[in-house]
C-alpha cells in the first residue's frame, strides 16, 4: 500500500488472492492485470486508486471485500467474468464515475442488479457480455518472473 509512483500491475500466474490493502493508495495506478486464478479480492484492496479508470475481474473471483474499491475516483468501468458468490458493503464507495458494469451471465446481471440498488448505486448501466469481450484487451496470463507467489497484501484474513 501507499506506492504513489506504481502506475501498472501485471501480476503472475500464481496469485490467489489480493489481500487487505495490497494496492490501497497507489494514486498513480492506472493499469491492472489480475491472473485467473485469483479468487478473492481483499477488502480496501484497491481502495484510492485514484487513477484507476477500468478493471476486470477473472471468472475465478468468487469473493471482493469490504470498500475494495473505495475512492477509485476515475473508475468509470468494471467487468465481472465469473458469479461472485460474495460481495462486502461499499465496494464501490466513492466511485462518483462509475457508469458501467458488465458481467458474463445473466445470475451475475440479478445479483449486481439487487447490489447496486441496495447500496444506492447511481446512474450505472448493466450489461451482460460475452466473456470473451470481458476479457478482450486484459493480458491475464502475463509472467513476470516473481517465483512462486500466492498471496499479494499484509493478511489473507477479513
């Protein structure tokens, strides 16, 4: 947390999971790659990421946590691939941009639908894509040579 200076993130293959407050602060971050086999997005993970304008989330995400994107001031665009089973409170608190999320299937559509509207969401349009397009443009299975990494942020624990 607090790397002002990161502009992009490419993270390895064996990521599983972006902890609590793993990328919080990094007011230059624009560019995230997240590996398919991540399942669990922490809570305030990504939380002030000021410059971040989309993100897209690989089919095995089944858990984001409490304010994971909290304060993406710039985020106008999120993609789900897969059905997250669980979604915290404030996910998307102070996203003041935020207008589009797409989602790969129709139960994903229903539960965005009823999230948004319970969290008071406003002015975001839904839409259902392939997960072809989801993911079209987002290199998910770039190496960066960080050996066998499994873990990104300072706890796996909520």
């Amino acid at each position: 947390s607090n790397c002002s200076s990161l502009t992009s993130i490419t993270l390895p293959d064996s990521v599983t999971g972006i902890g609590n407050f793993a990328f919080c602060n990094c007011s230059s971050l624009t560019s995230v790659n997240i590996p398919a086999g991540v399942t669990e997005i922490g809570s305030w993970a990504f939380s002030d990421c000021s410059s971040l304008t989309s993100i897209t989330l690989p089919d095995s995400v089944t858990k984001i946590g409490y304010k994971a994107f909290s304060g993406c001031s710039r985020l106008t665009k999120i993609t789900f691939c897969g059905d997250v089973e669980y979604i915290d409170n404030a996910i998307f608190d102070k996203c003041p941009k935020l207008r589009k999320i797409e989602v790969c299937s129709k139960s994903m559509e229903e539960k965005m639908r009823k999230y948004v509207k319970s969290e008071g969401v406003k002015n975001v349009h839904i839409k259902v894509v392939s997960q072809k397009d989801g993911q079209k443009g987002h290199p998910l299975r770039t190496r960066l040579g960080f050996g066998r990494v499994l873990h990104i942020g300072r706890n796996k624990g909520r």
